[in-house]
C-alpha cells in the first residue's frame, strides 16, 4: 500500500504547480495559514514551499462577496507598480503582522489590520464595483479587504452579523453576501485525502 503524503508534502507539491503555497496550504491544513517560500540552496532548484496554521478567535466571522464578473489574476497584477516606497513597504508589513495578532487573540484590531495601500488602491479602477463596496464597508466601521487580487470581497467581524445595510448595498451592486465556513485541515480514509467537515469560524 501507498503511505499517504504529508500536510508537508502536499503543500510542497501544490506550490511546485501553483508557484506559491498561498491558496493550497489554506486548503491543506485547514482555517488560517501563514505561508512562505524558501528559495533553492542551488541555482535552478526548486524553491521550498511552507506553511503554518493559525488557532483563530473564535469571535471571528467571515464574509464574502462574490460579484458576478471576473477578473484575470494577470491583469490585476499588471497594475501593480514595479517599486515602491519605504514607507508604504513599511506600513504593509506593520499590518500583516497586526492581522496575525487581530485574528488570533484580538478581533478588536481587525480594522486597522486590513489597512493596505499597497494593491487595493492601484486595483480599484479596473474593479470600480468592488472597490465601491469595500470603502463602503471601511466607511461604515467593517474591516475588509480585496479577497486576493479580487473582485470578490472579504469582510470580517467580530462576532456578529453583517450589518443588514451591508448586505443590501452589496446585492443591489450585484454581489452574492454570505458567511463562509471555516474549514478544518484534510484528513485521510482509506488512503485517499478527503476534506474534513467544515466549521464555522
């Protein structure tokens, strides 16, 4: 018989094929994750992929918008600037570490945690609806952020609903609003991988 792989294997296989180890290890292991590359020890090898979960707080709930159009992952990159300043490279990575603190022991934070300026104001004007409603969101006190490079939206609270004004502004702009479910790491019967029930965060 086959030995299944490891959570570690896998993450490192999914980013060999996907480039990065983002989207993969969140599905591996399950809930939050913090993910890295490693670049190889030789020239032209291949670079490693990690990635560590995150026990997140139970009061943190999560929403997504999913609009009905798409956008291409490369064009949204294209618009990206090529350098940037100290001062925003230092503003980010204040606010990535602050989320990691805001997720997993204080959801109070989780507002100035999705502060960005990096990507989603150079994105707003090749997704003007998604923007809209995610300064809605911001203007209105509810943390949120572009999901990725979007269109879709995320939004999270600190253990309550989203605001019924909220999800009205965002299905008359013609996105679907509903909580999503944390899912929990995947698990092996009888040698093949099966995704564990989810939970809600």
């Amino acid at each position: 018989d086959l030995e299944p792989l490891s959570c570690a294997q896998l993450i490192q296989l999914a980013g060999e094929f996907e480039g990065h180890p983002d989207n993969a290890s969140a599905s591996i292991l399950g809930g939050a994750v913090v993910s890295w590359t490693e670049a190889p020890a030789d020239a032209g090898g291949t670079p490693g992929y990690f990635a560590a979960p995150l026990r997140l707080h139970p009061d943190v709930r999560l929403f997504a918008a999913i609009p009905d159009v798409r956008s291409s992952t490369a064009e949204t990159r294209a618009v990206l600037p090529e350098k940037i300043t100290h001062t925003d490279a230092r503003f980010n990575v204040s606010r990535a570490a602050l989320l990691v603190l805001a997720l997993t022991d204080r959801p109070d934070l989780l507002m100035a945690a999705t502060e960005d300026v990096l990507h989603q104001p150079q994105r707003a004007a090749s997704m003007p609806d998604s923007a809209e409603f995610l300064q809605f969101l911001r203007r209105n006190g509810m943390a949120a952020v572009l999901s990725g490079a979007g269109p879709s939206v995320l939004a999270f609270t600190n253990g309550v609903d989203l605001p019924a004004e909220a999800l009205e502004f965002g299905r008359a702009s013609g996105f679907a609003v509903d909580e999503m479910a944390v899912g929990e790491p995947v698990r092996w019967s009888s040698g093949v991988a099966a995704a564990a029930p989810e939970r809600r965060g």
